[in-house]
C-alpha cells in the first residue's frame, strides 16, 4: 500500500464527510416540517486488501442513509387518530346542535309544553271568557312554532351532514390518489438505488392524515410501496401507484347520498357502509344519532295531537256543538304539527263536557290535567318529563362527547410525542453532528496533505 492509497482513502473520507454534513443540513433544515423523520449516515469500514500478505484497510464507505422511522409507532397513530378523527367530528357537531335543547338560556319547546297546558288550566277559571280562549290558541300557535323550529334544526342538520360527505369523499380520493403516486415515486427511485427517504415521509404523513379521515389498514411492501385497505369493508383503497375511489350516489333515497368504493384496480361501485373516522361518524350523525333525538321530537309531537284531539273531540264548545280535532290530525311528525285549520274561532274551543252548560269547565279541567299524566314511552311519563329526559340526554351526549374528543387528543399528542423523540430533529444533536462531521472532514482533508508532502519528499530525493 502506497502513498497513492493513502491519498485516496483521504480523498473518500472527504467525499463521505461532505454527504455526512449534507444529511445533517437537510435534517436542520426540516426540523419544522410536518411529518419529516430526521436520517442519518450509516458507515461501514471499506473492504480491505492484502499487501504482502498483510490485510490493510481502505477507507470508509457509506452503506446506507436511512431515516428514524417506528412502524409500530406509525401503527399506533393511524389507530388513534382515526379515534380521534370520528369523536372530534360527532362532539362538534352535537355541541352544534345542542342551544337547540337549552331549556335554561330561553324559553323552548318544554317551556311551550307547559303553557299550553297552563293556559287550559287558566281556561277553567273562566270558560267563556274570550281573552281566556285566545291565550289558549296563542300557546298553541307558540308550541306548533317551537316544534318546527326544533325539527328544522334537527333535519337542517342532517342535511348538512349529507352535504358534507361530498368535499368529505373528494379530498379523501385526493389523498388515495396522492398516495398513490408517491408510491410509484418511491419504487422507480429505489429500483435505480436512490434514496426516497422523503418521499416515504411524505406518503406516511398523508396516510396519518387519511386515517383521520377514514378507517385503514395498511401493509408496507419490500419495493417500498405501501398497500392500504378500507377498514370497514376490507376493499382495497390503494394497491402500489393504483387508487381506489369513493363516490356519492342517490340510489336509496333520494335526499340522502350513498356512499359508495370503487377498490384500488376495480371497475365497478359497491356500497359501502363507513363506520369509523370522519366519514364514518358524518354518516353515523346523519343516519342514526341526529335521527333519533329527532324521532323523539316526533313522538312527543304525535302523542301531544293524538291525546288533546281526543279529549277535545269529548267536550262542546260555546254553541254546544261537539269538539272538533284541536291540533291537525293529519300531522305525523313535529315539521307538520299544526293546529286544526277548521278551528277558526276561540268560540269552537270545547271547554265543557256537555252541551247545554256553555259555562261548564269540565272538559278544559281534563285537557289541563293531560299534561301531568303518563302518556309517553308506554305511559312511564309525561310530556314534558319526556322532553326533559330527551333535553338531559343531548347534554350527557355532549358532555360525553368532549371528554371522549379531550382523551383522544392527549393520547394522540403522547403518541406524537414519542414519535417526535424518535423521528423528529434535534438541532442540539445535529450541530453535534456537524461539528464530528467537519473535524472529520479537515482530518481527512489533513491526511492528504500529509501524503502529498510525503509524495514531494520522496520526488525531491529522486532528482
């Protein structure tokens, strides 16, 4: 081994070291972008040789530059944020549509209930007195007009949840898409021994950001791609540089959007059911939840209309002629609760329970004592134990809901935590870095000198 080895070995060490410096710029450079993993410069003693007969050492290569990645780490978040992703959606929207049920802040549906029926009892004291049957007929007005507003918050709510599914299903084809092409990035520039270690970062944070969105799965691939299915039906979302897609379709209902795949290399739609993740919890508020405090509403509306008309129907008016329906019997739900448009007059209110004492208040005494009778949910309570009941449940919803939500994202912060202590930069360490880097460098650059003044001597001897 001579001078010349000598001098090469300098020279490689002075072209490692300069990538070693350049691997660390690129990590200081990045320590504020999202999802980048800090690499590092992996080296490995170059592959000796032998000079009479001795081995003797060539230098240093680099074997690889790899970046600090956790894949149970990466497995951990999607699981959470996916979590987080259907409980912070759910929670937002009931903390929405919650002031809808404040009983306490203003007078509601509840407070509606109870006037009504007060202003019977306020009848009984008076029968006959007009200004008496026209504050009846205004607390009815007053209670049709907070069941509509009720159901109109509740059915405009579901219909925002609806319309939320179409920029909802575009932007999570946009990300399948995304990912799709990073992935066929990162195979071509591996296949030809390039480093994509970016590119991998990049496809990593955009499926964190898919599982938000929706429930997966994924499997990492050894060309470097990542294959990713649908958890809630198994479908294939993304199969290498290939991506699945999500499309709306009206095909059961026509107010309602159906959610349909097409997997990662298939040709036809199928529907699916999206139970996880925002999409899911965006179908569940549509389909279910908001639906069911809804239904409740309804009920109570139905009830109320059935009860009062058959107790009306039982009395006589002014003029002695038999009760007619008091709210609209045709109505089947709180949007169309109404009173009665053939009741055009305070006279056709049926307060007595016969026909020839127009003063009589037996009848209005029964419609007043409706409202502390055990009508609802099987005759266990009244009507407005049974809105109180629906008023306490979307509070606990909403209660629950934001403890949920506040769990998921300290447990989602803590995994990011680790994962930021494992893949994230720290400049303290990189600077580190540079400094061993640059001693290196000057040594290396300090052995060719070396080897060039010896290389000098030797020449100047000969001559």
């Amino acid at each position: 081994m001579g001078l010349s080895a000598a001098m090469e070995i300098g020279k490689n060490g002075l072209n490692i070291y300069r990538v070693a410096q350049e691997v660390t710029g690129e990590n200081i450079a990045n320590v504020n972008t999202p999802g980048y993993s800090r690499q590092r410069v992996l080296l490995e003693t170059a592959p000796p040789v032998t000079a009479n007969g001795f081995p003797l050492g060539t230098g240093v290569h680099i074997a690889s530059v790899e970046r600090y990645y956790d894949g149970l780490l990466q497995q951990q978040l999607i699981n959470a944020q996916t979590t987080q992703g259907y409980d912070t959606t759910k929670s937002t929207v009931l903390q929405q549509i919650e002031p809808t049920f404040n009983e306490v802040a203003q007078d509601g549906l509840g407070a509606a209930i109870s006037d009504y029926f007060g202003a019977w009892q306020d009848l009984t004291l008076n029968p006959a007195g007009s200004a008496e049957r026209q504050v009846v007929l205004s607390r009815a007005q007053i209670l049709t007009d907070n069941f509509h507003s009720v159901s109109k918050a509740l059915n405009d709510s579901i219909s925002i949840q609806n319309d939320t599914l179409v920029p909802l299903t575009n932007d999570i084809n946009a990300t399948l898409k995304n990912i799709a092409q990073l992935n066929s990035q990162i195979r071509t520039t591996e296949l030809v021994s390039g480093n994509a270690n970016e590119i991998r970062d990049q496809r990593d944070q955009l499926v964190r950001d898919l599982s938000l969105q929706i429930g997966i799965t994924y499997t990492e691939n050894s060309d470097g791609t990542t294959d990713i299915k649908f958890a809630d039906s198994g479908d294939a979302l993304v199969t290498g540089s290939t991506a699945g897609t999500f499309s709306l379709d009206k095909i059961t209902d026509p107010n309602k959007y159906t959610v349909l795949l097409t997997p990662a290399g298939g040709t036809a739609a199928a529907t699916v059911a999206p139970v996880t993740g925002q999409l899911g919890a965006t179908v569940a508020l549509r389909d279910t939840i908001i639906p069911g405090y809804l239904q409740q509403v309804n009920d109570l509306a139905t009830t109320i209309t059935s009860q009062v008309n058959s107790q009306h129907k039982l009395g006589f008016d002014l003029t002695g002629t038999g009760g007619i329906d008091f709210f609209d019997a045709t109505a089947t739900d709180a949007a169309t609760f109404k009173i009665n448009p053939f009741l055009t007059s305070t006279n056709q209110i049926a307060a007595a329970s016969n026909a020839l004492l127009t003063g009589d208040n037996s009848n209005a005494l029964q419609m007043a004592q409706l409202q502390n009778q055990k009508l609802m949910t099987g005759s266990t309570s009244t009507f407005n134990s049974y809105f109180d009941s629906l008023v306490s449940q979307v509070g606990l919803d909403v209660s629950s809901s934001k403890n949920t939500e506040a769990q998921d994202i300290a447990f989602t912060r803590q995994l990011t935590t680790l994962r930021d202590s494992n893949s994230g930069v720290s400049l303290d360490e990189e600077l580190t870095n540079m400094i061993k880097y640059q001693r290196s460098y000057q040594a290396s650059a300090k052995l060719i000198t070396t080897a060039t003044e010896m290389m000098d001597t030797v020449i100047n001897m000969v001559r």
